[in-house]
C-alpha cells in the first residue's frame, strides 16, 4: 500500500476540497494510506523519514532543501510564485477569477469597483492585476486597496483601522472584490462597524465559497466557487505516476472558477435607469423560456431603440447578449448543482433537442455541456 503525506490546511475550503480528491481517487485506484494530521503543518516535517511516506502533497510554504533532498515524488499547492519549477503544482487561475468576478459586477450596473486582498501573496496579485485590467477594458477604474507599511504584525486588528478608511473613501455604491473570502468577511465587518448598507453600499465577491465564512456572515457573502475537488483528483492521479517512475518536469494543475454563488451580499441592481431595471428583472425571471428582444422591449414603456441605447450605456451590451448569458449561466448551475440528465435540462429551457442546446451552450462557453459538467461538477 503506497503511504502518501498529506501537508495541506484543513481549516480551510480549498484544502479540504482538494483532501477530498485525492481521497476520491484513493478509493478508485488505491487504497492509499494517508498521513494528515490536523495539527500545524509544519510540525509534521519531523516526522516524515519516519513515516517513509512513498509520495507527497503539500503546500509551497513548507519546501526546504532538506526535503526535495528526500527524492520524494511531490506535487505542491502553490501561493506564490518562487517555487521549484520542476516541481509540479497546483496553482489556482487568477485570470479567470477576476474576470467571473468582474463580469459579476459590470453585468449589475456597479460604476466604481474595488479590490482588497494581501500585498504579500503573489496569487492576491494577479488576481488584482486581472482585474484591474478587465475593467480598465471596460471603461471602469478600480480602487485598489494598499495594505499599510507602516503595520509590522500584519492581522486583522492592526489592519482594521486602514481597511476602515479605505472603504470610506471609495465611491458609493461600490461593488468591492476581496481576493478571498476571509478578506471578504473583513470588509463586511468593517461596512458593520460603519453602518454600511451590504449590497446598496457596498456590495462584495469573494472566493472559494467557503461555506463556514460565507453563510456565517450577516448579510451571506456572495462567491466564486472553484473546482478544487477535481485539482485534487489530477494532483492524486500526477503523484500516482510520479511513484511509478514516470518522468513528468514542471506539469501545472490548474484550479478553474466554476460559478458565482450568488448569496445577499451582492444580490443588486446598480442600475439608476428603471426602464433598464425593468428590462433586468424580466430576463431574470423569464430566461427559461425562449424570450425575444421584443418581449423584453415590451416590459417597459419605451422603444425598442430607446431601450436598447440605454441598455448598452448601463451594460455594455446588447439585449441579446444579455439574454444569451443569463440563459447559458443558468444551464451551468443546473449542469453543476443536479444530476438533471441533459434531455431534462433541454425541455426545461425549451430546446427542440439535445444536439440544439449543445451548440447554443459551446457557442457561449467554448465547451460542451457534457465535458463542462465533467470538468466542474464536484466528484
């Protein structure tokens, strides 16, 4: 039986998510024996010649000289950037997250947007970095929150008074994207402090939706779910080679958003038009249905090319467009969330047949519906 050591957090979503895909793919090709205890991670190192484990995952915080010395077949889960290269890792896909997350808030309306994350973790780095630059393509500046120089002892107490002022001199209503979902419940925290109305103020995304942060906060914390449990599936799959002596160099598991779980914190309209508010709420409550430009047009009082400019100064896009992605965002949480065979989730949304949705879904996602269920579904 092969021993693998386990040196990954489970204080938080995204450890325990990839815990679960190894261990998913222990059962099918292993068994495995596992050493993951639930202490300090690096209290464990000591221990590991003992152990003679035959493979390893583990995060990169942990790497030392003296263990790559060991000649152990690992994979790491990577924060930053200065890690071994021919090593391989996990790593999560900071562009696509941003991007989910700032389409989240341009499809709403916001005009002033915001990113708060940690100075000192290249993954929160290129997360605000995308950002920043798929608003800036969308006309829309972002205020970047600082972490302050002046702060030796870098915790939530020592920095709440900065992120306080921060948050109060952004413009309002701001849709404020936080690197992760701890940094999510810090702002949430603080909009509590400063009678900060969550979302008509300030309105926040986080990441990896981590149900223990995101449903205990008050409002819930909307958030971007990752497809970690699958990451945790390949690493266990790469670490299986590795043990049988395949020679792979610098292979990268790449950890993919899936979808937003929409929770209160964010569920608004940034829309000052009423008309375009109007035409918002008719797609969202009748995208099931195959709706024309001209049912929306008629939920409101105004033309059709009156409607249509005033929509695309709100939202940078069409009716139609909105349509289409309102309609193929739903397929992708019923092709998540269910079991719905594919012929179900056609009559649902009123296609003639299977082979009509699948075209009208890889036409907007790039992807088939069968492959995207595979590759984002929780195991």
């Amino acid at each position: 039986m092969k021993r693998i050591v386990l040196l990954l957090e489970t204080s938080r979503e995204f450890g325990r998510q990839l815990i679960i895909g190894i261990a998913h793919y222990s059962r099918l090709n292993g068994p495995w024996s596992f050493f993951n205890e639930p202490i300090d991670l690096k209290s464990s190192i000591p221990h590991l010649t003992n152990w003679k484990p035959d493979g390893i995952i583990m995060r990169d915080s942990l790497v030392s000289k003296e263990l790559l010395k060991l000649k152990i077949p690992t994979i790491l889960a990577v924060h930053d950037s200065s890690y071994p290269k021919d090593v391989p890792v996990i790593k999560t896909d900071s562009r696509s997250i941003a991007k989910m997350a700032s389409r989240h808030f341009i499809e709403k309306g916001f005009k002033n947007l915001a990113f708060c994350g940690f100075d000192n973790y290249d993954w929160s780095e290129g997360r605000k970095l995308f950002f920043n630059r798929f608003n800036n393509e969308a006309g829309i500046k972002t205020y970047n929150f600082r972490q302050s120089k002046k702060i030796k002892n870098y915790n939530w107490e020592n920095e709440q008074k900065h992120v306080r002022k921060w948050i109060a001199g952004l413009p309002k209503p701001v849709g404020i994207f936080a690197c992760n979902d701890d940094r999510g419940h810090h702002i949430l925290e603080v909009c509590k402090l400063d009678n900060l109305r969550v979302p008509e103020d300030v309105a926040v995304i986080g990441v990896d939706n981590d149900p223990l942060i995101c449903e205990l906060e008050d409002p819930p914390l909307t958030s971007i779910a990752l497809n970690v449990e699958s990451a945790g599936f390949e690493a266990a799959k790469l670490l299986d080679q590795l043990m049988n002596k395949k020679k792979i160099v610098g292979s990268q598991i790449m950890v993919t958003p899936s979808h937003i779980v929409q929770r209160q914190s964010s569920d608004i309209l940034a829309v000052d038009d009423a008309e375009v508010a109007q035409a918002i709420h008719y797609i969202m409550n009748n995208a099931k249905n195959k709706i024309l430009v001209q049912d929306v047009v008629k939920a409101t009082s105004i033309s059709r090319r009156s409607l249509e400019k005033r929509f695309r100064k709100s939202f940078h896009r069409s009716i139609y467009n909105e349509i289409q992605q309102v309609r193929v965002e739903l397929i992708s949480k019923l092709l998540i969330g269910t079991d719905l065979p594919i012929s179900q989730i056609t009559s649902a949304f009123n296609f003639t047949d299977c082979e009509h949705i699948s075209r009208f879904f890889k036409k907007e996602k790039g992807i088939g519906l069968r492959e995207f269920r595979k590759f984002h579904k929780p195991l």
